[in-house]
C-alpha cells in the first residue's frame, strides 16, 4: 500500500517515521524530563538550529510534542511532550 501523506497512514507508521530520523530520540530524551527552551536543546544535543527548527516542528505537527509561546520581549517558547 503506497501512501502520499502521514494523514492516510496508521498512526503508528507515522509517528513511527518520525521517530526513526536523526535526533528525534534525544530530542525526546531532553523532554521526557520536562519542558526545554530551544536553545537548552541545541546546546545539550549539540545540533544544528535549522535540523533541530525541522525535527520540532515535524513532532508538533505529529503532536509528539507541544510548543508553547510566551508573550514576553523577547519571545520565549518551550516545548514539552506530549
């Protein structure tokens, strides 16, 4: 069975996709423990900002993980699992 999107998949088989790339289990790790700012998950992982930008918002749109902003100046967000 060929599949376009992760909307006409299992859920399994797309969460399981997603989990599988590069990072995405230490990301996990960092978050297991509680909420992290980006830049506490760039510095403990050691990635780059574009690669950890891309495995964040491919989790939250898979809804592994939530983003939450703050309005304050300037702008803090966390993310946290799920």
């Amino acid at each position: 069975m060929n599949h376009n999107s992760l909307d006409e998949r299992c859920p399994v088989e797309a969460v399981a996709e997603i989990i599988g790339r590069k990072w995405v289990s230490l990301i996990i790790r960092d978050l297991a423990a509680g909420a992290h700012r980006f830049g506490e998950l760039q510095h403990s992982i050691r990635i780059s900002p574009r690669i950890l930008s891309m495995r964040l918002q491919e989790m939250e749109e898979a809804g592994l993980i939530t983003r939450q902003v703050f309005a304050e100046v300037p702008t803090r967000t966390e993310n946290s699992s799920n």
